[in-house]
C-alpha cells in the first residue's frame, strides 16, 4: 500500500501500472512532445515553458538524489528533502498510529518519522521511474508516472523559500 501515492486516470480508462526497475530522466524530445507534454503538466496554471523546464530539471534531481538516499537508507540525509508542514503531521504519533493500520503487515507500528521512511516512503516509491510532471499550483507539483492516460503520483513538491521539498499529503 502506498500511503501518499494516488493514481488517477481519464474517466472510463482503466490501466495497470508498470513496475520499473529506476528512476529516470527523460531522454530530450522533439519540440512537439515538449509541447504536449508542457500542456498536460501546467494544465491551466500560469507557468512559463521556461519556468517549467527549470522547475522539471530541478525537480527531476532532486528525486535522483532522493532515489540514492532511499538506497542507501540514509533517514538523515531524506529529512533535508521534507518540508516542515509534512515533518510535522508525520511525526506526530496519532497521525503514525492510523497509518500504522493502513500497512500491509498487520502489526507493525510506527514509533517515528524514521519508521515513515522505512516502512512507508521508501517501498512505496523505490524502483519506480518519474517521467512528468503536473503543477497543483506555482508552488506545488506532483511528480508521476505516466501509464497511458493514468497518472501514478510518487511525489508532491512545494516551493519553500525558492527550493523545492517533498510534500507527504496527510491521511
């Protein structure tokens, strides 16, 4: 179960997402699938070609790092990447409580935002590949795949202070 991951899909589409084995960053496109793709991701929100590009760049390495980071299980180097609304909520033992029954593995509680990381954050996002992005607003992003007409959420960023840190939606 993915606790802040959501899929959502064109109306009367049904898709089965793909596992990947990596995060990846798109390979350049021709101008037109640069266009298409600008359009899907800023839908109606006022946002430059440029700013998008910029905004996609950096949003793309920021999750290259976090895929290394998530590798190597380093919680202390992932809670740089967290916004402090999301450290907040995540850290607060009610909130892990319910969340704690949500996991798949009955039983298992968690204590701390440590626990998030490793029982929630990194399985529910590792391995998998990030191919646009979609503007919420100009300062908040969802960074999905795309399979077919579905979009499979694995991130949400906000802009805070000019940088862009991962978002964990509440329950």
């Amino acid at each position: 179960m993915f606790l802040s991951c959501e899929t959502t899909q064109s109306a009367g589409q049904e898709s089965v997402p793909e596992s990947v084995q990596k995060v990846s960053v798109p390979v350049q496109q021709s101008s037109a699938q640069n266009d298409d793709e600008y359009h899907r991701s800023v839908n109606d929100i006022e946002v430059t070609k440029e700013t998008f590009a910029e905004d996609k760049t950096e949003i793309m390495k920021i999750i290259g790092e976090l895929a290394s980071i998530m590798s190597d299980g380093d919680y202390n180097s992932w809670i740089k990447y967290i916004d402090s609304e999301s450290v907040k909520y995540w850290s607060n033992s009610q909130n892990l409580g319910r969340a704690s029954k949500m996991l798949p593995v009955k039983g298992l509680r968690m204590n701390n935002l440590r626990d998030y990381f490793t029982y929630v954050f990194v399985p529910s996002r590792k391995g998998r590949q990030v191919d646009e992005i979609r503007y919420i607003s100009k300062e908040s992003v969802k960074a999905v795949q795309v399979s077919g007409s579905t979009d499979i959420v694995y991130y949400y960023f906000t802009k805070v202070a000019g940088s862009w840190l991962v978002h964990i939606p509440p329950l």
